[in-house]
C-alpha cells in the first residue's frame, strides 16, 4: 500500500514520475531514457521529524 512507503520516498517517486511526464508533454513525443536515474534515499536531520502520520509505524518502515 502507497501509505508503506515512507514519507521522503513518496515525494521522490512523485518528483521522478512528475519529470517524466513533463520531459513527454513539452518535447512532444516520448523520449527513451538511457539509464534510470537512481532513486534519492532519505535522510532525516532530526530523528523526530521523521515521524509522518503513521507516527512510529513510520519510524520503523524508514529504510536509509
């Protein structure tokens, strides 16, 4: 389920399928992409914010 995957990773997915639609929409046709560009991984600066609305069950779906 979507809500599983921790915050951070939610909106670099987002942000990933988001480029790909804009790079189709204002080139005009599809491009092929040579290489997936590599997933960003998380990284909290305070431990406590890392808590979304799951609240611990966030905490321990994080995977750095």
């Amino acid at each position: 389920h979507y809500q599983w995957i921790c915050p951070p990773c939610r909106r670099a997915l987002l942000a990933l399928a988001q480029g790909r639609l804009r790079a189709t929409q204002w080139g005009g046709t599809e491009r092929a992409i040579a290489v997936t560009p590599p997933i960003p991984m998380p990284v909290y600066a305070n431990p406590g914010i890392g808590e979304g609305p799951l609240g611990v069950e966030d905490t321990e779906n994080f995977h750095p």
